[in-house]
C-alpha cells in the first residue's frame, strides 16, 4: 500500500513539474518580450511581441502558458479529489494504480544486463541530442 501512495504522489509530482516548466518557459519569454523560434528545416529565428513575428511571438508564449497551466490544473485537480474522497474511494484509486501485477501481461523474461543496456542506450540517446542542440 505504501508503495502504492509513492507511486502516487511521484505521478503527482511529475504532472505538475511538467506543467509548471510549460508554463514558466512561456512566462519568462513573455516577460522577456521575444522567444527564439526553431522550425524544422529551417534556422530558428526571434520573434518578439512589438517587432518582427508578433502572431508567432503570441502563439508560441500563450501556447506554453495555457498547455502549462492546464497540465498543472490537472495535477491539483488529482491531488484535490484524493484528499476530497472517501476511504473507500482512496483505497480504489491506489488499486487501479498497480492493477496489474508485475510481470502478470507478459511471459518474457528480460534479464538485468539487457535492461540496464537498453536504459543506458535511451539516456545517452537523448544526452546526445542536449549536447548537440546546446552546441550549436
């Protein structure tokens, strides 16, 4: 049960990192008053809220604030109707969160080794895309 309200509470935790960093990204180049642009294909490009691109300027800011916002209201709402429900009502959300036993949906075995290399490939897949996108 323990286990189950971790679980919880990290899910929790990371819906509402996810938004606040949505929202915030948003919020700091509307202060700022311009955002840097990357479309695919071609060089990313500023667009600022009184000059050049201002309908890209509105769109990209409004766009990372409501998605933001929204993600994070998602988040409280979770919290909110945990704290509002009955024992009961607690006790079955905690139970569709580990409904499935582990291993209980698939017969294959995948040893530790082959795990860790397929985690260690992912993390460093995507430390090379930070390095590369920071370096140019």
């Amino acid at each position: 049960m323990i286990l189950r309200i971790l679980k919880f509470f990290f899910l929790i935790a990371a819906i509402l990192s996810v938004g606040a960093f949505a929202f915030l990204h948003g919020f700091k180049a509307w202060r700022a008053g311009q955002v840097v642009v990357s479309r695919k294909g071609s060089e990313p490009f500023i667009a600022t809220a009184d000059g050049a691109f201002p309908i890209t300027f509105a769109t990209e800011v409004w766009g990372w604030m409501i998605l933001g916002a929204a993600v994070a209201l998602c988040g409280i709402a979770g919290i909110v109707k945990f704290i509002v429900d009955t024992p009961d009502q607690r006790r079955a959300t905690l139970a569709r969160l580990g409904g499935v036993p582990p291993r209980a949906h698939s017969d294959t075995d995948i040893s530790w080794p082959t795990g860790l290399a397929i985690i260690g490939a992912v993390v460093a897949f995507f430390l090379y895309l930070g390095f590369r996108v920071h370096t140019q």
